[in-house]
C-alpha cells in the first residue's frame, strides 16, 4: 500500500549514494527515464551546471547518452552520475534530494507519485498530466519545456526549502493516489 512507503531517512539515503557513488553531503537531484531527445536531458545538466556543489544523478539509458556524457564532463565536471538502468528505481529515490523531469512530452509519471510518497519534491515540465501530480510551489515546481533558468531557480528553491515541499508532496499523493 502507498503508506507504506516511508520518506528516506538518512541512513537510507546514505546507503543509496554509497551503492551509487554520489557524495554524501552534496544534494542530489535524480533523473530517471530515457536518455533520448524528448525527455532533453540535456537543459536537466545544464540547470545542475547552474548550481554549484549540487550533484546530478541520471538513471536510465538511451541514445543520448554519450552526447550528454560529453556534456556534462565540460559543464559540470564530477557532478553529472550516469548510473545506467537500475533494477529498481528506489536506490535513485533516496540517494535524491529532489526529481527533475525536463521532459518535452509526458503521460503520468507514476516514478513521481513514487518520489511523492517518498517525500521528495519534483521539478518538471508541465506537460502531459504532470500537473496532476505536481501542485506548483506546493509539492514542487513547474517550468515551461526548455526554460533551463526556470529550471535552475526551481531547483535551488526546492533545495533549499528544508524538506517541506516534500512532506506536501508526500500528503497530496497518499490523499490522491
């Protein structure tokens, strides 16, 4: 059942960055999905590139891979973790400290009512049902497709706001879903 989904606690999330090799006391933003031209990837490195000290791990795999590998080594150099596909997508909730979904297209990402349920806040695109999940400036933040400075500043509220976007986040989706 969703209630049974606990937020991430420390030692988990310390766990889940030592299995991934991400710095312990750095935040982390997670990217999970394909590595292919809609979800631009891309404007996700360069939002992190934007933010120093913050860490991006990027779950998943496509052909854009290595053009994004390329990317992230010239602009924001031992920040950007490809860490592949994983067999289960929980090591990548809590090793985050937010999602970020920089998508041109979406359905409903059920890998966000999951970060909901794990109290963690979602920046994306508000595209396809995203606005179902994601209530902006409550449980997260919505920015236009491609907007990497909106994206940026997202990031860098929802780092910075102590975790409460994240309990909101968790409320909405244990009321909705």
């Amino acid at each position: 059942s969703p209630g049974q989904c606990p937020v991430v606690g420390d030692v988990a999330r310390q766990e889940a960055r030592d299995l991934l090799g991400l710095p312990a006391d750095a935040p982390v933003v997670a990217y999970v999905g394909s590595l292919s031209a809609e979800k631009d990837v891309g404007a996700a490195v360069a939002a992190v590139a934007d933010l120093p000290g913050v860490h991006l791990l990027v779950v998943g795999d496509g052909p854009d891979r290595g053009e994004l590998e390329v990317q992230a080594a010239k602009d924001a150099p031992g920040r950007v973790h490809f860490a592949g596909t994983l067999p289960q997508v929980f090591p990548a909730l809590a090793a985050g400290n937010a999602v970020l979904l920089p998508s041109r297209t979406a359905g409903i990402p059920a890998f966000f009512v999951e970060a909901g349920l794990r109290g963690l806040p979602v920046v994306a695109t508000g595209v396809g049902a995203v606005a179902e999940i994601v209530v902006d400036g409550e449980t997260g933040m919505l920015v236009a497709p491609g907007d990497v400075a909106a994206m940026t500043s997202s990031l860098r509220c929802v780092l910075a706001d102590d975790g409460a976007m994240g309990l909101a986040a968790r409320a909405h989706c244990l009321a909705r879903f």
